[in-house]
C-alpha cells in the first residue's frame, strides 16, 4: 500500500512541475483547444513516473500500454481536458476553493485515475 501511496504522489508532483516545460516545447498554440495537448503531456508523464517508480519501488509492476490508454483516454475526454470547455463545470469546481482551480489539474486527476483503474 505504501508504494502505491508513495508512487501516485510522486507521479503528481511530476506531472505537476514538468508538463507545463514539456507543454513549451511544441509551439503550437489551437486556443481553447490547447488544454487537450497539456492533456497528453500529462498522461504521458504520468505513464512514464509509473515506469520508473515500478523499477525503484518494491512490489510495483510496471505499467502496460493499456495504462497508457487509459491515461490518456481519461485526461483527453472523460474527467480531463473535455471539461474545461464547460464553462459553468469549472466555476462550480473553482466556487469551492479561493483562489480557483488551474486547467491544468483536471488533465491531471484524469490521468491519475485512469493509471490506477487500469492497474
């Protein structure tokens, strides 16, 4: 249990500092739409945190192409990217906290839970 623990916040934190260096290597700017290339950035970093974490940790088999899938089929459409460009989700989601939720985060929750339902 404690690797688990210790695997998924280390794969937030990842996630978290580097997607947005990893994001400003493509300079590809679609607007609205840019959220869902921040999404693959995120999955992708989350997939390989879990490969590495699987090769330091003990009892943590490494993640498969279909946790890859998952990462990213959940980062893109259902809990992620897709989101954002509901305007009255994300003023729910962000009226529950003070200073509001970056878009960065739901990309980011998507991707963490569909590395973990897929495990």
């Amino acid at each position: 249990m404690l690797p688990k623990i210790v695997l998924t916040l280390l794969q937030l934190s990842i996630a978290w500092i580097f997607s947005g260096q990893f994001r400003g290597f493509v300079s590809v700017n679609i607007g609205a739409l840019d959220i869902f290339l921040t999404a693959v950035v995120v999955a992708v970093l989350v997939w390989l945190t879990g490969h590495i974490g699987a090769l330091v940790l003990k009892d943590t088999p490494p993640p498969s192409a279909a946790t890859l899938t998952a990462c990213l089929v959940l980062a893109l459409a259902l809990a992620g990217a897709a989101i954002t460009l509901i305007p009255p989700v994300t003023q729910i989601v962000g009226s529950f906290l003070k200073e509001g939720v970056p878009l960065r985060v739901y990309p980011l929750i998507g991707a963490i839970v569909g590395y973990f339902i897929k495990r």
